[in-house]
C-alpha cells in the first residue's frame, strides 16, 4: 500500500503535473490563436466591405465626373440655358459667360480632379418673367441639365415699366475640368 501511495505520489509530481500545467499552456496557445484568427477574420471581412465601399466610391466618382464639362462645351450649355428660359416663359435679356477660374476649397487651396485643375465659370443671366416662370426655370436647370453647377447670386427686382414682369440678375457657377 506505502509502495502505491509512494507511485501515486511520484507519477502525480514527475508526470501528471507537468503534463496538467504542459496542456494549460497549449490551451492558453490555442485560445491566443482562435482570438488571433478571429481578429484576422474580422480584418478581411473590414476588408471585404471596403472593397465594395470603394466600389461604390469609385462608380460615384464616376457619375460626378460625367457631371463636370470641359470648357469646350460652355457655350453648348449657354444656349441650352437660353432655350430653357425661352421654354419656361422667361425672356433671356442677356447671358454673359466670364472667364473660367481655378476653383478653391474652403481653405482657399486648388481643387485638382485626377491632377487636372477643377475650374469654375460664372455665367451671369438677365431675365424678365415672373416669379412662377422662374422657379420653373431654377427647377429645370437642376433636372434637365446633367451638370455640376450652383446659383451663386439672385437678385430679383420689379421691372421699370408698368409691366407684372420682375427683373432677375441670377449668377450661375459651372464647374469644368480644366486641361492638365
């Protein structure tokens, strides 16, 4: 029986309890790996995503491009302005298209698209019509022209003749791409 207990003991101290405290450490190990492969795991499906989301960002970009003119197509888009205004009832007095400039950001720094510079053109449009005639005509600008452009300035005042036609000094800006 003191032979037994003294087995006992011996195999408990020389076998058993390195082999307890071998297999903690391995279970440690393999619980660091399953958190490593987890972490990896999540990475590539982050990564997944950003695919897709740079996809859409890319396809996006595209549709924004098709948007911006070059300078070349400015004066087709004087006279589709012109034909707009005559179709929504309002009398084209004068289109003045100014120079084009570099556009700047908010911090006053260029604005470059795919190393060209981005340039803005004011067009300057003097109409006579009325108020509904000219928020037909703000309207159709923004769905009929396929551009990326903003009202920068409007300023409406009563006609110096006795008719009910209102003046209107509206600034367009349109932004082009500029060459390389």
């Amino acid at each position: 029986m003191t032979i037994m207990l003294v087995f006992i003991i011996a195999f408990s101290v020389f076998v058993y309890i390195p082999q307890h405290q071998e297999v903690a450490r391995l279970r440690e190990q393999i619980s660091n790996i399953e958190s490593q492969i987890g972490f990896t795991n999540a990475m590539l499906g982050d990564i997944e995503k950003l695919g897709l989301v740079l996809g859409q960002m890319q396809q996006e970009m595209k549709l924004f491009e098709k948007r911006l003119l070059t300078k070349e197509q400015i004066s087709s888009i004087v006279s589709e302005l012109s034909s707009l205004a005559q179709a929504s009832g309002l009398e084209v007095v004068s289109i003045r298209p100014e120079q084009s400039v570099q556009a700047l950001d908010k911090d006053g720094k260029l604005v470059n698209m795919d190393k060209r510079p981005l340039d803005s053109i004011k067009i300057h449009l003097e109409l006579r019509t009325s108020y509904k005639a000219l928020a037909e005509y703000t309207r159709k600008i923004q769905d009929s022209l396929n551009i990326l452009a903003g009202i920068d300035d409007i300023k409406i005042s009563k006609n110096v003749d006795a008719t009910t036609k209102l003046m209107v000094d509206l600034t367009l800006t349109v932004y082009v791409i500029g060459e390389r």
